[in-house]
C-alpha cells in the first residue's frame, strides 16, 4: 500500500512541477504561447 501511495506522490509531484514550469514560460513571454 505505501508503494501505491509513494508512486502517486512521485507523478502528482511530476505533474504539477510540469505544469508550474509550462505556467512560468507562458508568464515569462505570454506572446510565444498563444
């Protein structure tokens, strides 16, 4: 069960440092995104 937890921890993890760093490119320079 902790092995469970742990790898749902890791890709929640990776999943929201993806989308902070897509979120921080497109503050950086929003015309590139659109």
């Amino acid at each position: 069960m902790m092995d469970i937890c742990m790898v749902g921890t890791i890709l929640a993890s990776c999943v929201l440092m993806k989308l902070f760093v897509d979120w921080c490119e497109s503050q950086v320079d929003p015309k590139e995104k659109q």
